[in-house]
C-alpha cells in the first residue's frame, strides 16, 4: 500500500517488475536507471548472486514531480525469478501498488511464464491482495530474438497464454536495447497513480 | 495512514529519546520499506531510501526465518561494525525503527532507549 505522508507531503509507491528467471526484471530497471540518472538520487541497490542472478531484490527510487502538492517518489523493485526463491520472492511484495509482469517470449519459456503468474496470485492472495484488482502491466520481452534463429511465440498466443482474463495493458519489449521500456514503466505509473488517486484527498 | 498529528508526536519521541541520546540516525518505517521518519544528528549523509528498503528485506527475512525454526520472532536483531552498528526493533506488526549508533554508546542503553520509544510511538498509534 502506497505510503502516503501528510506532514512532510511525500508519497512513496512500490511497483514490483515479477516474471520468470532470466526473464529480463534487472535488465528492465538498468536501462531506467541510465535512461533517467539526473532524477534518480540515489545508486540502484542489487542484491545478487557471484553469478550475477539477482538473490533478493533490486532497488531503484526516482521522483516523478509532484501531484496535488505531494512529492511522488516511485520504488522500482525486481524480485528473484529462479523457482527455488519463492519465499524472498514473497517479501519483496509486501506493501506492492502495482505490477510489470516481464514474461519471456521464448517458446521454451512458455510453461515458465505461466507458473510464474500462476504463483503470482498465490504469492499476492498471502497478502490478501487479489491481481485481478491490481494495476498491472504485462511486458513480453526478447522481442528482438525474432530475427534470430531462436524460436519466439507470438504475441497473440502470450495474450492467450497469460492475459486472456487478466486483460492488462501489454508491451512487446527487447529490455536490453531498451525497446518499450520506458512505455511500459509510464503505463504501470500512470495506472498505479491511478488506483491510489481516492486516497490522496 | 498516519495523520499530523501522530507524526509530529513520533518526530519528538525519536528526537527526545533517541537523538538527544546520542545515536547517529534513527528511521522509522513501514515493513514495506518505506521510511515514515528520518532523524539524524546532522554529522554524517545516509542513503535513508536504500536502507530502509534493505533494512524491510533484512528484517523480514530474518523473521521468515524465525518462523522456519518455530520461533514466532527473534528479538533482537542487531549489526555491530567497528565504527557503527545498527538494530532492528519491531514497532508493531507494520512498523519497525531502524537505530544507528556509534562506538560511544552501548549496546545496553540503546535496547533501554528504544523500548521506551517503542512504547510511546505504540501508545501515539494508538490515539488515533
């Protein structure tokens, strides 16, 4: 739930990027942390593994100016996508106001994709917050790896696989060229914003 | 949501038993990672953002732990450095402080500061 501090007028939002391992989370908050360096005070915290997987969280907090007289600050937060982090995976979502699924097109990544979103909702339910009623958005990502020999699904059957109920906004996205980064981070604010509007006044 | 009040009350506890006690920085923060209170006693720059948004992963795995082991918590979380240590304290179930201290001060008196504090933010919270 969105921090919303009446004296100092600050609010502060958590926005958790969630998908499969190898999916593209990190990728998705470095090309935003260079994307927007001058208004991020702070270094992006990533708590990783030798190997370069992240272990727990990545952290990246930037502001986005004010509304209605309230400095809004915006926390990026990843979680770990390997199977066997669930119960980090789990804390990291304590407290979240909106969500980027980041699913990998790749055809062998398609069971991953969907046991993500599926444990998605039960991590979330542990916290009494139901998906359906959330702000999110959906990023298939590695759209690039079409012109490679890699074989990739298409967009229709990741809309089938993992949005035909959710009905979400979705970005066909490459995170590591920064293709569609930065639109699915403004669609997930202004959507998240949205949804904690009511509280504000 | 905390109202003025409230926090105004919170900010003079944590100035009064903490601050003036000489501890180097206290936040107090929502379990999400969130700080709702930042004090310090102006000597040195912290990176408040970040470590509260560590401090809400250090202390919520910690207590994940706990429950994996059947303790229902552990008390006393705490980080001891050659210049400066931190502890960790529950509030309440969605609030924790967050107290950095020096080598000058003891170990004793801060657990002794910071109870009491806890016991005047949860009576603030509580006059709602």
């Amino acid at each position: 739930m969105a921090l919303i501090n009446v004296k100092t007028k600050e609010v502060q939002i958590k926005i958790v990027y969630y998908g499969p391992g190898r999916g593209g989370k990190t990728t998705n908050l470095e090309y935003i942390n260079e994307k927007y360096r001058d208004q991020i005070k702070t270094e992006m915290v990533s708590l990783k593994t030798q190997d370069d997987r992240t272990l727990f969280f990545d952290f990246l907090p930037f502001d986005v100016g004010q509304i209605k007289g309230f400095d809004i600050t915006i926390q990026l937060y990843t979680v770990p996508g390997q199977v066997k982090y669930n119960a980090t995976r789990r804390l990291v979502l304590r407290g979240v106001d909106g969500i980027v699924f980041v699913a990998d097109v790749q055809k062998e990544q398609r069971k991953k994709n969907i046991d993500s979103l599926n444990q998605l909702y039960e991590n979330l339910e542990t916290y009494n917050l139901d998906l359906f009623n959330m702000p999110v958005v959906m990023q298939y990502n590695k759209i690039d790896l079409k012109r490679s020999d890699i074989p990739i699904l298409s967009s229709k059957t990741m809309q089938k696989d993992l949005n035909s109920l959710l009905q979400a906004p979705a970005f066909e996205a490459s995170a590591l060229k920064g293709g569609n980064v930065i639109p699915t981070l403004k669609k997930s604010i202004s959507m998240t914003l949205a949804s904690i509007q009511d509280q504000l006044f | 949501m905390f109202n003025e009040n409230q926090l105004n009350a919170i900010d003079t506890v944590i100035n009064d038993n903490l601050i003036e006690a000489g501890l180097d920085n206290v936040i107090f923060m929502d379990m999400a990672g969130n700080a709702i209170a930042k004090h310090d006693n102006g000597k040195n720059r912290l990176d408040s953002i970040a470590l509260a948004a560590l401090a809400a992963g250090n202390f919520a795995a910690v207590d994940a732990m706990a429950k994996l082991v059947g303790e229902s918590e552990f008390s006393l979380l705490f980080h001891k450095g050659e210049k400066l240590s931190i502890h960790f304290s529950k509030v309440d179930d969605e609030t924790l402080l967050i107290s950095m201290f020096n080598k000058e001060i003891s170990l004793g008196l801060v657990r002794l500061k910071v109870a009491e504090t806890i016991k005047q933010i949860n009576t603030i919270l509580a006059s709602d």
